[in-house]
C-alpha cells in the first residue's frame, strides 16, 4: 500500500473530505447551504470551452488548497468568522475531487493531472 502514492493520494482526500465534513457538522452550519455550493468550484471547468490554457488555469486556481486554507484561517482568527462555512465546503469539494482521483491540471491536456504524473 505505502509504495503505491496514487491510492495514497485517493485515501488521503477521503480523510480529509471526511474530516471537513465533520467540522461542517460540529460548528452547525446550514446543510442546505453546503448541498447549493459543493460543486460552485468545478463552474471554474468553464474556462475550458476558450482553450486549454484558460481552463487549466481556472480550474487550478479553484481547486488549490491555498485559498480556502487562507479563508479558514482568516475566520479561525476571527477576522471573518463568517467565512469558515463556505471554507469547508470549499475544502471537502477539493478532497472529494482527490478522493475520486482528479487532481490538479496540466496545459497538456483536462485529463493530465497530478495524480497522473505522480
């Protein structure tokens, strides 16, 4: 198991989709919330009707964890608390995303990604 990175990768995004989930569930945030935006970062896919570039750019920039990670802090701070919810639902939506083996993108092409290349 430990020589195989790829199903690492897809293990590691189910525990931290888990975990996100249950910090959604533990602070008592609105569910029908999480069920309207859990797929609101894949409309970044949209960038792929211009050209390869845009989309990979796009999709990328929605589906790193550095801005979600910057707002939970942020709302951890209590700078924006109101933003934790839309964090974690950010967060859960890309180890989904890992969890299910889609990862970053390459310019080559929308199905080159990290997990590939891994």
């Amino acid at each position: 198991m430990f020589k195989n990175p790829r199903l690492l990768l897809h293990i590691e995004g189910a525990c931290l989709f888990v975990l996100t989930l249950w910090f959604y569930y533990t602070g008592n945030y609105r569910w029908w919330i999480f069920a309207v935006l859990f797929f609101t970062p894949d409309l970044a896919m949209l960038g792929y009707l211009k050209d390869v570039k845009l989309g990979t750019t796009c999709y990328n920039f929605t589906h790193t964890l550095s801005l979600p990670v910057a707002l939970l802090l942020i709302g951890l701070m209590g700078v924006a608390p109101r933003g934790i919810p839309y964090a974690l639902i950010w967060l859960s939506h890309i180890e989904f995303d890992r969890m299910l083996g889609f990862g970053l993108k390459y310019a080559t092409g929308f199905k080159d990604t990290h997990f590939q290349r891994v």
